[in-house]
C-alpha cells in the first residue's frame, strides 16, 4: 500500500438514497484501485435515526446504521470505516481514528462535513473536496456560513471555477478542479438498449436559493419548469423520473403527469446502491436537468449521476452549465427546449452509435485511475 487517505462525509444520514452513496464510493473504492489504504468517517448525531418505514426511532436500531454497515461490508470496506453514533463509534474506535488521520496522506473532507476540531486537527493536511459548486462560496461571500475555514488545499468539481464567464466567487480561495471518478468496473457497459429516457434527482434538493450581487440562483425546480413539455414535444419516446417531490406541489405534479412523466417512487428504484444502479443500467438514456445555480454561474459543474449512465453505455442529454466533458455523440448538451428535442431525435435514431461512445468518453474523460491518479498530482501526493 502507498499510504493512507481519509475521506469524510455524510453517508449514513440519507440510507434512501443510493446514488448519494456513489459519490462516495467512487473516491473511496477509486484510491483503493490506486494503491492506497482509505478510511471513511461519518457521523449521526441524536434524532437523526430512522426505521424501514421513516419513523424515528433509536440510533443503534436505526436503518442508517444498517445500511451504512452493509454498504462498508458489501463493498470491502468492512475494516475502513469509522461511524461516531451520538458518541457510540463502529468500526475504528476514535482513538484508532487520531491515529490513522495523524499518519495519513491527507483528509479529503467532502463538503466540510466533518467539523471535529480534534480529528481535523490532528490531519497532516486537510483538503476540501466542494461537490456543490457555487453554494458555499455565495454563502462565504454573503458572510452566512465559511465552511472552508480550517483546511489547506481546495478542490472542485467546478471546472470552470476561475475562468472567464463563471460567476461563482472564488473567495480568495486557490481552487483545484477536477471531473468527478467512476470505477468502471462496478458499471459496467450494457448492451441491450433500456425502456426510456430517465432521471433520477431532487425536485428542490437541500439547498434553497441564494441573492448575490442582485440575482437570485435558484434550484432544479427553477430549470425543470422550463422543459417539462419536452415528451409531449417529441411523442412517442418514454419519459421517467425517480424524483424526490413532495406532495405539496400539486401544481409541479399535475403539470409533470399532464406532459407526459412517468412517475416512479424513488426509494423504491434507487433507495440503495444496487437498486439505483440496476435502475440507471436499465434505462435508454439520461436527461440531465441540472440546479439553476449551476447554469447561471457556468460552474463547470457535471452530474456524478450522469457519469454512471455514461459509464453503463446509457447516453446523456445534459443541460450545459459549463462542464469541460467533450459534447458530441454520447453526450449531447442543450440549453433550450429546441435543442433537448433534437438531443431526443438524434440519441433514438442513432442509438448504437450514441451508446458506444458514452462508454468510451466514460473510459477516456472519468475513469477513476485517471481521475484520481490527476488528482493526487495536482495535490503532489506521490
């Protein structure tokens, strides 16, 4: 092994949804690939435990410890990982957590997620890892809330941070950018085409909208609205998503079934890793709405989602927000509802064309040994 990588971040407080533990996945297996022992720290604090059917209930009989323990297990993690339930730790105790932070390499700590002075203190360097471009750099700017403070190197998956055009602040912040990383070894190419173009995302998401400097930058709702037409537009092609909506906004769902949306229960398609994989493998294609943030600034921001339909051979139609991934056959990019219907057109007649080049711009552009392996180069870890 070359050494040691410790990743922070908030796993186990979403047990529903799957693709939120791909992300983390990808970086921890990834390193792992490269060489390098990891250990993942996450954290529940009390209230946070809920049972199969929602409820709360107690942390050591909650389903976010189960299916954070199952992931660890299933994955090969069993023995790389740290959970601090209200004080009660599984895996690595925390005296074995100081340890292995004071002898790691780094401490990559996802959106600032781990906020214990101790540990973060006893890092030999801390790097931020920024998965939401543009929201905790308004909030910054804003005086709201510095979730940077206290670490020594900042990475993005904004790729066009610092460049001109982009509208998120760089907060006097050095700004290290990099495409987010698939294993393509755990998605991999599907050669019987699937039943539909789908998405599967937030219809508002955690986040609420942010005032900066005269403008509001709203959320996925914002630009969803915009193209929620697009079936009715094309007839004739399947349309899905998998989206977290509340039932309060009638007039988003009426509107979506009106337009043609085929609905499915999240949970029930993506509510762990291996569901949420099967349900991207087994779609035709992606259409990739992204937050209104992210298109208005031009962040460079790219779907973590939409690399695994890429990985899978699934195309993707993407909304442009900036992101740096070659645009042509396998991923299409759109602004307008004009331009999504001709993605729609050309994706379904040229669909084998379109499926093999979404595996090799996967291959060539997010593999995670590339990825990483650049990375690690830019942070100058050997």
């Amino acid at each position: 092994m070359k050494g040691r990588i410790v990743i922070a971040g908030s796993l186990a407080q979403r047990p529903l949804h799957g693709g939120h533990a791909w992300v983390f996945l990808q970086y921890l297996l990834g390193f792992q690939k490269l060489g390098w022992s990891v250990l993942f720290i996450d954290e529940l604090g009390d209230g946070m435990g809920v049972s199969e059917n929602g409820r709360p209930c107690a942390l050591v009989d909650s389903l976010n410890v189960r299916r954070f323990v199952e992931i660890m297990e299933v994955f090969g993690l069993g023995d790389s990982y740290a959970l601090n339930a209200a004080g009660q730790w599984l895996g690595h105790d925390r005296a074995s957590v100081l340890r292995i932070v004071r002898e790691s390499a780094f401490l990559l700590n996802v959106m600032g997620f781990l906020r214990d002075e101790e540990i973060l203190a006893s890092a030999p360097r801390r790097v931020f890892l920024d998965i939401d471009p543009g929201f905790g750099q308004m909030w910054r700017a804003l005086g709201l809330s510095d979730i940077f403070a206290g670490h020594d190197d900042f990475v993005t998956i904004g790729e066009r941070i610092g460049a001109p055009g982009c509208k998120v602040p760089e907060c006097g912040l050095k700004w290290l950018t990099t495409p987010q990383p698939v294993l393509l070894e755990e998605w991999p190419l599907q050669v019987e085409p699937g039943t539909a173009f789908t998405s599967v995302a937030s219809w508002r998401g955690p986040f609420g909208p942010i005032e900066y400097e005269g403008k509001t930058y709203g959320l996925r709702v914002h630009e969803f609205r915009k193209f929620i037409d697009l079936p009715r537009r094309v007839g004739g092609v399947p349309f899905e998503v998998a989206m977290d909506i509340h039932s309060a906004e009638v007039r988003d769902l009426e509107a979506l079934q009106a337009n043609g949306w085929r609905f499915r229960e999240p949970v029930k398609v993506a509510g762990d890793p291996w569901r949420y994989r099967d349900y991207v493998q087994q779609s035709l294609a992606e259409f990739m709405v992204a937050k209104h943030l992210y298109v208005e600034t031009q962040g460079g921001w790219f779907s973590d989602r939409s690399i695994c339909y890429l990985a899978s051979g699934r195309p993707v139609l993407a909304q442009r927000t900036g992101w740096k991934a070659p645009e042509g056959c396998g991923l299409l990019g759109y602004s307008t509802i004009e331009e999504a219907a001709a993605g729609v057109a050309e994706i379904s007649g040229n669909y084998g064309a379109h499926a093999r080049a979404a595996r090799g711009l996967a291959q060539d552009y997010f593999d995670s040994g590339k990825v990483l392996g650049a990375l690690l180069r830019k942070l100058r870890v050997a």
